[in-house]
C-alpha cells in the first residue's frame, strides 16, 4: 500500500522546506556576519601587534604609534623601545605568532599572544578601544612579559 501525500500535507511540506531555506539563509548571513566581525577584530589585533613589535625592535620610531595609544602607553612603548632588549631577551629576530583577540565588551578588544625567538618567547597583552569619534582603535594597556 503506498501512502499519497494529501494536497493539506503537501502544502504543509512545501511551505515547512521554504521556512527552512529561508531560515538557513538568514542564519548563513548572520555567520557571515559573525564572520566579518571575526577577521575584523583579528585584523585589528595583528595590525597592532606587528606595528608594536617593529617599534620594540627599532624597525620603527616610537612616535609611528602615538595616534593608536593613550599618552600613558604611548610612554611605556618609548621605554621599552629605547631598551631595545627584546631581541636579546627571545633569542634572535623575534616573530609574532597570531595574537588571540577576546572582546569583553562592545568596542573593546583584549589582546593575548607571543613573541617568538629562536630560543625563547615572551608574552604580549594590550586591550584596544574603539574611538567613538573616529572609529580607529587605540591601545589603552600593555603588558609585555
């Protein structure tokens, strides 16, 4: 005996697959969504990290990041420069390995990652806000270990 779908049943059918196409496209551009936000706030943190690192590492003047920082880390980034240890303290050239963008809050990103040498690595945090009257982001802590 085989089982002949009603016209009610095959409207429901079709409607019940339309709802679940429409559905899946509208999550599809939400993950998109989350997606962009996603390699945005990357960008942003590798962008940062890597302008720090050539500072650190005199490839760059200290002042190449003053518009991105707040006078208090704009000073810390000057000491640490002027010190030019970082090199000698990981071994080598040191390479920063993709840092781990966190965001607590909106316009906020908590920064982790490392510093790379040939025999050792130190760890990099920074926190970076979202200028509300730019949009640009600026470093408002630092901490190197």
């Amino acid at each position: 005996m085989t089982h002949r779908p009603t016209a009610a049943r095959a409207r429901t059918t079709t409607t019940s697959t339309a709802a679940s196409t429409t559905t899946a496209a509208a999550g599809a551009a939400a993950l998109s969504d989350a997606e962009r936000l996603r390699r945005a706030r990357q960008r942003a943190a590798t962008g940062f990290a890597r302008h720090l690192l050539e500072v650190l590492c005199r490839r760059r003047p200290a002042t190449h990041l003053a518009r991105f920082t707040t006078p208090q880390v704009q000073a810390l980034i000057a000491r640490l420069a002027q010190r030019g240890d970082l090199a000698g303290s990981v071994g080598g050239d040191p390479r920063l390995l993709p840092p781990h963008p966190s965001s607590p809050a909106e316009g906020v990103l908590e920064v982790c990652g490392r510093v790379a040498g040939r025999t050792r690595s130190r760890a990099l945090a920074f926190r970076l806000e979202r200028d509300a009257r730019d949009g640009s982001w600026r470093c408002t802590r630092l901490e190197l270990g």
